[in-house]
C-alpha cells in the first residue's frame, strides 16, 4: 500500500473525505495527523539526527536511577 501526504483546503475537506469514506478498509485507509502529531514527529526527528551524529549524551540506569531519586527527594517536602 502507497501513502500520500496531503494539505487540503476546509473548504473542499469535507467533500474529500466523503469521498475516500466510499472505499472500503482494504483500499484505502484515512491516517489523521493533528498539528499535535507533526510537532512531536519532528521533534523525534531532530533527536535522532543528534544520536547519529554523535551528539547526545547517555546515562546508565544506575545513573538515572540516582538522578530520580536526588528529585523525588528535593520535592517531598
């Protein structure tokens, strides 16, 4: 199956996805992207171009672990 990517005017939308509705699920399937959606999708992006750039910084789980603990504490008060 082909994936298409469209921006599509309010105007016509509706008429749109009465039309892509009449196709069954074995010929079509609607994939909705929020704005929600686009701004995480890029976000993940970028940060997987900083691991492959070597550009990131990773810890342990003992390390993490410490770190959680040192900020649970500081807030129980």
């Amino acid at each position: 199956m082909q994936t298409i990517r469209l921006r599509v005017n309010e105007k016509i939308y509706n008429n749109l996805m009465w039309l892509l509705s009449r196709f069954n699920r074995e010929e079509i399937q609607i994939i909705e992207e929020n704005e929600d959606y686009i701004a995480v999708k890029e976000y993940l992006e970028k940060e997987l171009e900083k691991i492959d750039k070597d550009q990131t910084n990773f810890i342990t789980l003992d390390e993490l672990d410490s770190e959680l603990e040192k900020r649970i504490s500081k807030y129980e008060n």
